[in-house]
C-alpha cells in the first residue's frame, strides 16, 4: 500500500487528527477571550505527572519562571512540591529528564503551520501524544527519546516550535498564565503522561546534534571540525568555569565560537555541560543550546571569524592540551610497534592507571579510586617536564586509554584488549567457597520465611547472584519484617560472598535523588530500609534500574555516561506498604516475615557465623543448587505479601471500586465501561473525599483490573453521529472489543445502558 495513504488510515489518519487539534486551539483562543480567569492553579494533573516517572517543581506565583536557581540539580520530594504549592498558590513545572522530548508549538510565531509541515514530515502522530493546551493558546505535546540522543532546541525549517529536552522545563497543567490569567488545561484524561510515546525516528534524525557543513564564509577548511566531542570534553574538563562565569560573558561566548568550529557544531552537549557545571548557571543549559544552534559563520570577533585557533590559546595560557584521538579511528588498522613503559616512578604511575573518555577519569586498576584530570595531574605532574596530561593524550603506550566502562561479572579487567574499548570495574570477591556446616544458615532463613514455596524462591534468588553474576535479574526481592529479627542478616551475608566492592547500599535520600552515581559498578544494592515516605517516586525511579539492559550514571560536575546494567535489588523494610504495586506488576518479589525478635544468644551465633567461615560455606552451598527452574528474565513470584501490600497502598475510592467490580456491580456488569460511569458509581462521600478522582478511575482501571482503552467514536456522518463521543475501555475479551472498532464499541455500549433511541440505525 502507498505510504501516504496508509499514513492517513487508522484512527481518523493524521490529517484528522491535527484538524481535531486546530479545533482545539481555536477553542482555546476563544477561551482566552470569553472565560473568567481561575483564581488559584489547580493541581489535579500534578498526579498524574509524578505517577508517571516526571519531576515537579515549583515556579513563581503566577510566573513560567522556576523558583528556585539551582532547579535543574536540587533534590524535591514530589509530594512537599505539590502541598507547598498548593498551599502558597504557585504554579509548577516539569522538569524534564533525559528520555523528555517535548514539542512545544506557539501559534503566535507561526507554530501551527510548521506543525502541519512537521506532522507531515515526520510522521508524528498527535493523537498518540499527551496533549497541554497552554494558558497563551500554545500547545505540549509529550514524547519520549533515548536517553543518550543529544538534540537541538529548534530547527529553522519549523518557526514557532521549540523542542525542550534536559536542562529545560515546562509550564505544568494546572497553571496560570502570567499575561492571559489563564490556566494549563491538559487532555491527561483522554490520554496520560504514562502512555507517552517514543518520538518516530525521523524526528529524532531532524533533532540529532552532528556535524555540521562549514559555511561559505570561512576558507579554514583543513581546521573546521578538527577535534571530536569526546576530545573537547576532556580539554574543557580541566579548564576553570568560574573564570568565564560573571562578567565575563564576552570571553565565554568567543569560546563558544571557537569551540563551534572546531567541533563543526558536533561538541554542543559537551560545551552546555562545561559552562553549566558553574554554581549559579545550572539552569543555563537550554539557553545556552538555543545559543550554540544560532551560531553562523558571523561569530567573529572585531569583524574576523573566531576559530579553533583561539580555543587553543585560551587553552594554552592554562597549560591545557587537546587529547589526540585514537590512531585506530582514522586509519586502516596497521601493526605498530609500541612504545616501551618508561622505567621508574613514570613506569609505575602507567601501570597502575588507566584514562577512559566516556566517563572522562583516570582509574587506579587495584583499587578503582577515580580522579579527573586536573586531581591526576596534581598528583603527578612533577614526574615530567611541562604538563603530564599532554603526555597521557599523546603517547599510545603511557597510561592504557579506553573508550567506555563496564561492569562484567567473571569478565577480564580489559575484555576487548589492552587499549581501546571497554574498561571492566567488576572485581572478584575475596571469599573462596568452600564446603561446610550451612545448617545455621538454613535455620534462620526457615526462621525469616517459613513458606516453604516462598522460602525455596529466595534461595534460587540468592544462588542465581553467586551462581550467574553476569545474568540480571528482572525482578526485585523485598523482605518485610518487624525490626531485631535478623532479617538484614541475609543482605550482610551477601555482601561478604559477592564482595564489597560488587555491592551498593543506597539510602532512601539517593533512591529519590537525580545523581545515580550509586548505581555504578556493583552487582547487588541492598536497601536496609525501604520507606514508605515518598514510595510512589520511589517505585517509579527504580523501575528502569530493575529491567534496562544499561544505567545512565550521572553526578553532579561530572561527565553523564552509560554502562552495562546487572544491578540487582535485595530490599529490607519494616512496612506493609513500602512500595506501590501495580496489578499487573512482574518487577516485585515480595515476602512478609512472621518472625519475631529472639534472644540475645541466638544473634551472637549467628553474627559469629558471619565473621568466620560462614560466608565462604554458604557460597560453596549456594552455588551448587540446582537452579534449573529459575528464571531470571520471568515474572517475579505472586505471593499473598504482594497482595496485600497492593490492596494497601490503594486508597478508598480504589477499594469500593474493587468490590464493586468483583461483584460485578454496574457499571462493571458488562465488559465495556466509561472512565465517567465509574467516577459516578461511587458513593457521594468517598468522591468528595478524593482529591483527584480523575487519575483516581484511570488508575483504578489501568493498574487494578488490567482493563484497555480504545479509540473512541469521533463519526461524523449517519446515525453513528448521535452515539457518544467518550473513550471505552474493556474489562476483558479486549481483541474482541478492539477489532470491533469504535462504532460497534459505542453501540454496545450504548444499547445495555439503555441509551439507543428507537430511530438509530447502525450504519
């Protein structure tokens, strides 16, 4: 079939549906003219925004401007964000992270036609996007990237849409504008943040940050474009911020240029990250984005082109070289003789170091201590005459360089060869198995789980780490018990046969927060005390570390990069109702713990154990189970812990509903509801009681009984005209109902709620 024809079937084709959304801001506009202003923001949608993973924070009264100066790096706890809000009237904002891509479109500089043109361009469906009506007659539409897609801010070809990504924010729904009066309204309840989409590829082509022509205007051919990002990022890492911070704007922005060319426009996310690493200018970075994608061959300074040249001398007065790039890069590979190691002290500093550019430090090989550049050199720098990095960058046989790390469990330290590649930070551990009396350890874990079957199922857990360290686990185990019964015994116990080094223990305070640098290089995090404080944000950020095959491990002033993802989660907790489950969750192994606290001998023997041969004979018995029924990449186990401790963490509107649907109850008597039926049928008090019964109903029916929405009926022509226009959803048989398509599904709807008149004839 032609393409442009199929791109204009399925759910009223995108012609329709931009139409639909033209209707919307015309809507909208005459909104902004006719509507009373809101007195106060609303913060209905706040929670459908944190339930899906996004960040709040707060913004001025009636302002788009963030509160705080530090927000693109301050920790904020969702739910103080919203009460505080709240309470003083403010607006929020979304604070975007690295996989938000969102297209913002300003009717008022001709948005609305560049959409039209994007739309056709691309292929981006509208209707598949949550949608934000701005209080100034704009539009968000929320899409999903890779994390580690780097994309301009706008593209020439589309005036009057920018698309925000990291380092920016956005206005949330709710919020009132500071020059119409006017709220954010947003279509969540058509279609939440929590169904957004990936962004089609072909945007994200149109968006990528690369190399760029040079323009016509310069004739430094053989130097425009001369360096890679990697090579600027690491020349930038050892230049001081705070020099070209206040006042000194002209300086910053001739490096800028020079950094421009000398990278042909390629190294625009390594510049924005140098210059925002200042205190004081970590909000800067969309600015100074939009600022790098204006530049043109006009960017001079007393009428002449600024170049790599003067990138060099702004590097040179600091004593700063360039890294050489890997010969292997621009050449066909040939055999060369390497360079002997230099004898003496020089000798050993390159034998016991390593540099590796994604994650821009040098790594001492025993110990893994990590310094940047600039700590390295300071350490060493009197070993050679003149500066000991340039020594570093332009030797291939000093100090062994690579491109990435990673984490390989039973893998070699260099697994692609002694330079270039990948540098592995997995480390053995230092218990040897070795067979022994385990029946101490056998008797607290039937102590702590006496559930045979659930029981059998934490030792297959538990084996599998020593066992197949390299195999991730998709699922997390959880082990709720009152406090003095040992149950934390079992995550010490790990750590020694793993090895300390091969193991994290976050707090709740790192679980919530932005920097990740935890989660780097270990296979086994355990978290002594799972809180319910803060347990919806929680659960969604540990989502992703669960079941994606990498982690993206930023820290603050540090180079953000990737690397292998074989952490796996054994989690403590003294509550019911630690974590949010879902009901159609795979992620969480729960088990609840009847035991109770025993005397103080028993812990005396069981600590002795644990200091003395116990976890060396426990990893020999560990890793002779029979693991042949595991499966590590399955569902986590269902268990009566995890039931109620979903059951708990609902609140009382999603509890009547429960029953009522399991009584089948109208409206769940028949397989297709409306979201709005459902609200109704709840009791008056329990409504009035919940605060947002909105994202209360979808989340009851998405998350609870597994129902589906499917499109609705937007027929404009025969009787089909007069059935309702709401979404549907189906309790079950759900292919039958979607291949019925959304007439039908209207119909039937309609017919057993009694809401066909006598003349309507299906079409």
């Amino acid at each position: 079939m032609d393409a442009t024809k199929e791109n204009a079937r399925g759910q009223g084709g995108r012609k329709e549906t931009f139409e639909m959304e033209v209707e919307h801001a015309e809507a909208h506009e005459n909104n902004l003219a006719a509507s009373p202003s809101p007195a106060t923001p609303s913060f209905e949608d706040a929670e459908f925004l944190v339930r899906a993973g996004y960040e709040l924070i707060p913004l001025h009264a009636g302002s788009k401007e963030p509160r705080d100066r530090a927000w693109t790096t301050r920790h904020y706890d969702a739910a103080a964000v919203v009460a505080d809000a709240h309470e003083r009237g403010l607006n929020l904002g979304v604070r975007l992270r690295p996989i938000d891509l969102i297209v913002d479109v300003d009717p008022r500089n001709g948005g609305s036609q560049s959409l039209v043109s994007l739309v056709a361009d691309t292929g981006l469906d509208l209707e598949r996007s949550p949608h934000v009506l701005t209080g100034g007659g704009g539009h968000h539409y929320y899409l999903r990237k890779p994390a580690n897609a780097a994309t301009v801010g706008k593209l020439p070809q589309y005036p009057g849409i920018d698309f925000k990504k990291l380092g920016g924010q956005v206005v949330a729904p709710g919020a009132i504008h500071p020059e119409t009066g006017r709220r954010y309204e947003s279509e969540f309840w058509l279609l939440g943040p929590d169904e957004t989409p990936d962004a089609p590829q072909a945007l994200l082509d149109l968006l990528q940050v690369r190399r760029i022509e040079m323009p016509e205007a310069l004739d430094d051919a053989d130097r425009w474009g001369e360096i890679t990002p990697d090579q600027l990022a690491a020349a930038l890492a050892d230049l001081p911020t705070d020099e070209f911070g206040e006042g000194a704007h002209d300086d910053w922005f001739q490096l800028m240029c020079a950094c421009h060319h000398a990278t042909a426009g390629s190294g625009r996310e390594e510049f924005i990250a140098w210059s925002t690493s200042t205190p004081g200018y970590e909000d800067h970075a969309e600015n100074i984005g939009y600022r790098w994608d204006s530049l043109a061959s006009a960017t001079s300074r007393n009428g002449r082109p600024t170049t790599i040249r003067h990138l060099y001398q702004v590097l040179g007065r600091y004593g700063i070289g360039i890294p050489h790039p890997a010969p292997e890069h621009d050449f066909d590979a040939v055999e060369v003789e390497p360079e002997p190691v230099p004898p003496g002290p020089l000798g050993a500093v390159a034998e016991d170091w390593v540099w590796v550019a994604d994650a821009s430090v040098f790594i001492r090989r025993h110990d893994l201590k990590r310094y940047r550049p600039e700590q390295w050199r300071s350490l060493y720098d009197y070993l050679v005459d003149g500066n000991i990095l340039n020594k570093v960058w332009n030797s291939r046989n000093f100090v062994r360089k690579f491109e990435s790390l990673t984490y390989l469990p039973k893998g070699a330290e260099m697994p692609d060869g002694e330079r270039g590649g990948r540098y592995n930070i997995w480390r053995p551990s230092g218990v040897r198995p070795a067979p022994g009396d385990v029946s101490w350890f056998l008797e607290h874990m039937a102590y702590i789980v006496p559930d045979e079957r659930e029981r059998e199922a934490v030792l297959d857990y538990l084996a599998h780490l020593v066992q197949r360290p390299e195999d991730k686990i998709h699922f997390a185990l959880v082990i709720r018990g009152e406090q003095g019964t040992g149950k934390s015994a079992i995550g010490e116990l790990m750590l020694r046969i793993i090895g300390r080094s091969n193991v994290t223990k976050p707090s709740n305070d790192e679980l919530l927060e932005k920097w990740t640098g935890w989660q780097e290089g270990a296979q086994l995090a355990i978290v002594e005390e799972l809180m319910t404080l803060g347990r919806l944000e929680v659960t969604n950020r540990l989502k992703p570390l669960i079941t994606d095959p990498t982690l993206r491990i930023q820290e603050k002033y540090q180079t953000t990069y990737t690397i292998d993802n074989r952490l796996n989660l054994l989690c403590f907790t003294n509550h019911r109702d630690a974590i949010r489950i879902e009901e159609s969750d795979r992620r969480w192994f729960i088990v609840f713990s009847p035991a109770k606290s025993r005397d103080h001998g028993y812990y005396k023997r069981l600590f002795a154990h644990l200091d003395g041969d116990g976890p060396a004979n426990v990893a020999h018995w560990l890793l002779s189970r029979d693991l042949s029924k595991f499966d590590a990449k399955g569902h986590a186990p269902a268990t009566a812990a995890k039931d109620e401790m979903r059951e708990l963490s609902m609140g009382e509107a999603e509890a009547t509903l429960l029953s009522m649907y399991r009584d089948g109850i109208e409206p769940f008597d028949f397989d297709l509801v409306a979201a709005e039926e459902v609200a109704d049928a709840l009791p008056d008090r329990v409504k009035r009681q919940s605060k947002n019964l909105r994202a209360t109903v979808k989340k009851f029916l998405e998350d609870v009984v597994g129902a589906v929405r499917h499109t609705r009926n937007t027929s404009t022509r025969g009787s089909a005209a007069n059935l309702p226009k709401y979404w549907l959803w189906s309790l079950r048989d759900h292919s039958r109902w979607a291949e019925a398509g959304p007439t039908e599904r209207a119909k039937a709807h309609a017919e057993h709620r009694g809401l066909l008149g006598d003349d309507f004839v299906g079409d």
